[in-house]
C-alpha cells in the first residue's frame, strides 16, 4: 500500500516530468526527490522506469499533457510540422554570401564602372579640391555599375571572382519556413549577423519522435549514469532523414 510519502513523490515526479522540456525520466526523477540525499542517477534511472510503468503515473500523464494540448492548441503533428519546417527551410532565404561583379568586370574595356554621373561628378571635385591638376578620374568605363551583378568570367582586375558580399535579407518580409528559422540578430565587430535555430537539432528531435534512433543501454557507466551507443552511420542518418519527409 502507498504510504503518504509514496504518493508525495509520484506527484512531484509528474510535475517534474511535464516540466522537463526533454520529458527526461531521470532528470525528473532526480528532481522530484528519487536518488537518495545523493542524488544517485542509477538509482533515479531505477525508480523513473518503474514509475513509467505504473498505469496511474501513465494516466495522469498522459490526461495533463492532453488538457495542456487542449488549452493551449498545441498537438504533437504541429510541433513536429514546426521542426520539420525548421529542419528544412533554406538558410539562404535569410542570408546570403555573393561574389558579385568588381568595379571593372562590366566597364567599359573593363575600365572603372561607374554608378552614375554624380558619382562621378563628386569624384572629380574631391580631385579638384586635393589642387592636383590631371587628377580627375575619366569616366571612359561608363556608367550604369550594379553591385549585385555576375562577375565577369575575363575581368582582368578580379579575375572573374568578384567581389565578397554578405547580404541579409530584410527580415521582416521572411515568410514560411524562413520565418521559423530565424532567430533574431546580433551585432559583431564585422557588422549584424542573422541568427538561426539549430537545424540538425531540430532534425535529430523530429527523428527522434519517429523512432528512428535506437539506442542500447549498458548496465552503468561514470557515477552510475548509462552508457549510450548510437547504431546509426552518418550515412544511414542521412538516408534516414530523406525519408522523413514521406512519413510526416
């Protein structure tokens, strides 16, 4: 017969399991009060798969994700659609690494490619106020230069390799995929870089919740914690992850 404590600490592990944002037995067991004044994880590994098993534990499990579900519309299929979104939307719909055309890939006689005549125009008076006589620029190469065109495969000056750009979209136009991938950004010494969620750790959960991994478990390893292998390749991995898109 359960004693008062006995419930207490079922209680508490329901808590903390719904709490975890793993749903890791073990960690919930530990911080429900399993595991000794030592906080033994062999022994909370223990207890946590014994409470798993217990219908009552299950159930009351399973009701209280189930009404949170209700409460909050969140359902397993649309947390997974997320993942997956995440998992697979294009990072360059966010940013991008151009080599775009140099200043002399499409002047003419690949000669200094201007944007327009004030540019050119203000060239030339900063020539004129430096008092330096012939000095002035020629605007023989033209106008009309666009910074994000192709390099030229012959120029002379960039041997066809262009200029490097890093270009982030504007984030407020992101939509689908692109959306939920974006993180935010954050300034650096180089300028503003566009941060990302993890896209293998989103592809790993999504996995994951297919069963795709199959772990083995040993009786113990350092401090009494388990010892975990992996059967997968890398390329049986990838292999699997083609797959998941058919299955969702």
């Amino acid at each position: 017969m359960a004693t008062r404590r006995d419930s207490d600490l079922e209680a508490a592990f329901v808590r903390e399991y719904l709490a975890d944002p793993d749903q890791n037995a073990t960690r919930a067991a530990l911080a429900a009060g399993y595991g000794g004044a030592k906080r033994n994880r062999h022994s909370a590994r223990t207890a946590a798969s014994r409470l798993l098993k217990r219908p009552h534990i299950a159930e009351q499990i399973q009701a209280a994700m189930d009404a949170r579900a209700e409460r909050t519309e969140i359902t397993a299929d649309r947390v997974l659609e997320r993942l997956w979104a995440i998992a697979t939307a294009d990072p360059n719909e966010i940013s991008q690494y151009r080599r775009c055309a140099c200043r002399y890939c499409h002047g003419d006689k690949h000669l200094y490619h201007w944007l327009d005549v004030s540019e050119w125009e203000e060239a030339c008076a900063k020539a004129r106020d430096r008092k330096k006589p012939g000095a002035e620029p020629s605007n023989a190469g033209g106008f009309g230069f666009d910074r994000n065109a192709e390099p030229h495969p012959h120029c002379p000056r960039c041997n066809g390799e262009g200029i490097g750009r890093t270009h982030v979209a504007d984030t407020r136009r992101l939509k689908g995929s692109a959306r939920l991938l974006y993180a935010g950004m954050k300034e650096t010494r180089d300028g503003i870089e566009a941060k990302m969620h993890d896209q293998m750790a989103a592809l790993e959960k999504v996995a994951r919740h297919l069963g795709m991994f199959k772990d083995r478990v040993e009786h113990s390893g350092p401090e009494g914690s388990p010892i975990e292998h992996r059967f997968q390749s890398l390329a049986e991995f990838q292999e699997v992850a083609r797959k998941i898109a058919s299955e969702i």
